[in-house]
C-alpha cells in the first residue's frame, strides 16, 4: 500500500478531479498524505490554459528534484491538462517524472502505480474518452471546510474557441447521469455540508439522454433537481457560456432562494470582430442582451467574467471596446488575462501573436484598473444592506473574526461573537473594500 502525495493547479475542474483520484486510490488501500516527505508517489494535477501555468509546474518540477534526492523510491506523476497536451513528451523533457495521465484515465492509475514502482520504468496514459464521467465515484473531499463541496456534472469542451487549449485537454462534451448527481448532493447534505457547486467546462450546456425512458434533463431542471434537496443547501455553479444562458434557466434561480444569485458569464472581448474571430458564438449586443435578462429576472444578482487582453491582432478601438463594454456591466469582480498562445490551437495554427507584449501588459492594466474602481463601486453600494451569509472560517486576518458569502458570492468578515462554521447568519453590512464585505452580526 502506497503513501500518496497530491498537488493541484488550475480550474476548480482539476480541484474535482483530485478528488475523484484520491477516492480511486483509497478504493485500492492507499493512503493520502499531506506531508511530501512521508509520500511514495507525487501526484501533479496540471493545467495549460496559458504558458505561465506550464512554466509554474517545471519550475515545480526543477524543486521537486531535491526531495528526490533524499528519497529514491519517490515517484512523481503528471496528471491534468499538460499530461494530455504533452503526453509522453513530457517524460523526456523532464526526467524525474515517471508517469504521466490524462483526465479520462486516472481509473488506470493504480495499475500505473504498480508498473513504475520498478526502477526505470515509465508509463503514460492519456486516451480520451466520450463518455467517462467519474460518475459511480465518490469523490474524496481535500482540504475540504466540511461547509462547500464541488460535484462535477459534464466534461470536455468542444467549443474550440480559437485560443483555447481545453478542447484538446479535456475531450468532447459529456454530461453524467443526472440521478448520480442529486445523489452526491444529497449525501454531501447529510454528511452536514451546506453548499454544493456544481462545475462543468460549460455547465449550462449540460444536457442529458435518459435512453432507456427517453426523459430528456436540461441543466435547468438539473438545477431545480439539486435545489429542491434542501433549502438549506446552497447551489452555484460555474462556468456558464453566454450562448447557453438560457430564460428557463434565470427563471429556475428565481424560483429558488438557495439557488445563489451569482453568474459568472466570461466575455472575453467587447469586440464584435475578436469575438467572431476567438471563435465564442456571440457578439456584444448578444451578450449585452443576456445581461439585460439576468438583471430583469434578478436585479441582486452579481455577474463576474474572463476578459483576454491583446488576443491576435486586437486593435486600439477593439480594446476599447472591451473596457467599454466592461463600464457597461459592472462586473462584481473579473478573471483578467494577457492572451497566450497555445500551440495546436486554431490561432496558433492561421493567426499571428502580433500584440507586443508591452501592449498587451498596458491594455491588461488598464482593465484591471477599471475593474478594481467598478468592484469597489459595486460593494460600496452594499453598505448598509442585510445579507444572509454562510460561515465558512477564521478570517484570514485575526482569530476573533470568522467570514462567509453572501448568496451573491461576495466575501463578508465578521467579528464571530458565538456563531460556529457551516452556520446561515444576518448581517448588515458596515464598511468594505474593492475584495471584501466588513459587516456585523444581526441577532
Ligand atoms: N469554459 C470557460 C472558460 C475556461 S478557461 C468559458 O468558455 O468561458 C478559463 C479562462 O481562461 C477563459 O475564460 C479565458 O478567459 C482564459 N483563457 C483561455 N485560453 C487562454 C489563452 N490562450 N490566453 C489567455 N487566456 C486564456
Ligand atoms: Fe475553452 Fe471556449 Fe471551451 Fe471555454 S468554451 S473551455 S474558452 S474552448
Ligand atoms: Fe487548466 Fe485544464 Fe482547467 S487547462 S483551466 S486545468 S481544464
């Protein structure tokens, strides 16, 4: 039986996906560790969304060498999105990983483990499949508050949008059996945990075929499913695209008050023609329209998104246009990123990386400049509103003060008085920042 160390990077996808390996490798007798020194095995779950999260993991990799050195039986392990980008490129790049295995086969992990157990032996595993979905595993909850949990519902992404490599990571789409779902959520909520979110690639598009009664469950009705387990158990879900946003979705969340009034709708350009040539399926006024929707069905609801700055051949105006559609929302808080090229893409493959790279840090800057005014805007607004918070631990910052969310998915601290994690509690909001809510409790 082996001692297994895991580390994880990337979307909270590949934090799910962790946890679906660490209940495979209990299944077998192994143990997980948290400390590196006492492992057999270190497991990587990697991501290639952009060049700095590969160059993040060898330099990982270059650090990982020294606690080789003082342990030789220590084998390390790439799984995730680089194990499928690089294959078994990646073991020649670098020498001290053993083994490396995509996202639809840690169920071959175990047999992997044993095989590179021998010294020299290497092994990689990276096929893809069409309908693997974990679904009959129940995942291992790490480094879990025991208040939150994520449930996996689809897989893969088949959306190729011009400068992304996840269509090639993760494989085609897949939604898992709806019935497994509402099943983990309601075990989730009986082991006492209060909110469950539930994450796909793009997890409104979830959508599944039961053939043996032909029953069709859109990710509406999945919703309506998770939430009516309680109403105590809080649903999010993350990460919508904009061309499945759906009114029946909208009106689902309305329906349900513990359904969060949170939407996290990535843009990526305010641009028509980057839009158009990144390959998303909508343009500004599409989305602007579904903007417009969310906050008639839900005038509280917070929206957050991605935004690419300097994607091939973005233009002054076009940059523009993203910092004008971005004063347009008034986003609650944004995931900003320079555009990095991704080999085997549509863009590496017909357009040029042609923004220098000091347009591309200026234009970056200027939107989080923008942004950082229009979240702290955006919470200003809040002081003095009561919000229902879930208590999710000690803040950060000192032990007499614990801190929570709201439904809209804002951070609030508050002085703990007698009020336990995992708790629902009032509080009136007094002050905050551009990041965090400061409130104080209502009895
Ligand atoms: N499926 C989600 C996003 C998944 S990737 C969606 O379509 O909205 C998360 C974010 O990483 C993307 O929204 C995008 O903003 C960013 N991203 C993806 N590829 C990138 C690249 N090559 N360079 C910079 N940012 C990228
Ligand atoms: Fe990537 Fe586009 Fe798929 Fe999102 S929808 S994962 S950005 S290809
Ligand atoms: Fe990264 Fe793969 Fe997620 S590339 S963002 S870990 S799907």
């Amino acid at each position: 039986m082996y001692r297994i160390y895991i580390e994880t990077y990337g979307c909270q996808m590949n934090f799910a996906d962790s946890e679906i390996v660490a209940s495979l490798m209990q299944r077998e007798g192994h143990t997980m560790v948290t400390d590196i020194e006492e492992a057999d095995y270190v497991l990587i779950n990697t991501c290639a969304i952009r060049d700095n999260a590969e160059q993040r993991i060898r330099k990982r990799l270059r650090e990982l060498r020294a606690v080789q050195q003082r342990h030789h039986q220590l084998r390390i392990g790439i799984l995730g999105c680089m194990a499928e980008r690089l294959q078994s490129q990646l073991m020649v790049e670098e020498e001290n990983v053993s083994f490396v295995v995509g996202p639809d086969a840690y169920r071959r992990l175990p047999d992997i483990l044993r095989q590179v157990r021998q010294p020299g032996v290497k092994a990689a595993e990276t096929e893809l499949s069409t309908t693997e979905t974990y679904s009959d595993i129940e995942p291992v909850r790490l480094g879990s508050n025991g208040v939150s949990a994520y449930i996996s519902i689809m897989r893969g992404c088949q959306n190729y949008c011009a400068y992304c490599v996840v269509p090639y990571t993760r494989g085609r789409e897949r939604s898992r059996d709806p019935e497994t779902i509402v099943a983990e959520a309601r075990s989730l909520f009986n082991q006492g945990y209060k909110e469950v979110t539930l994450l796909g690639q793009n997890v409104n598009s979830y959508h599944w075929y039961n053939p043996d009664d032909g029953q069709e469950t859109g990710f509406a009705d999945l919703i309506s499913h998770v939430a009516d387990i309680s109403p105590q158990l809080r649903v999010r879900f993350a990460t919508s695209h904009p061309k499945d946003l759906s009114d029946e979705l909208l009106q689902v969340m309305v329906s349900h008050d513990n359904v969060c009034k949170c939407i996290h709708l990535p843009v990526q350009s305010g641009s028509d023609r980057m839009l158009k040539l990144m390959n998303r399926h909508y343009d500004a006024a599409w989305y602007l329209d579904r903007i417009a929707a969310i906050r008639r069905y839900m005038p509280d609801c917070s929206i957050t998104t991605d935004v690419i700055a300097g994607f091939c051949s973005e233009t002054e105006e076009e940059h523009r246009m993203t910092l004008e559609l971005f004063r347009k929302v008034r986003y609650d808080y944004a995931y900003m990123f320079k555009f990095s090229m991704r080999p085997d893409t549509y863009a590496a493959k017909h357009l040029v990386d042609d923004v220098p790279e000091d347009v591309k840090t200026r234009r970056l800057e200027e939107i989080i400049a923008l942004q950082g005014q229009i979240a702290l805007e955006n919470n200003r607004l809040e002081v003095g509103k009561e919000f229902e918070v879930l208590v999710e631990g000690e803040s950060h910052r000192s032990k007499e003060q614990l801190f929570g969310r709201t439904s809209q998915n804002k951070v609030v601290v508050f002085d703990r008085q007698d009020v336990c994690v995992g708790q629902y509690v009032r509080v009136r909001v007094t002050d905050c920042t551009a990041a965090t809510l400061k409130g104080i409790l209502i009895q």
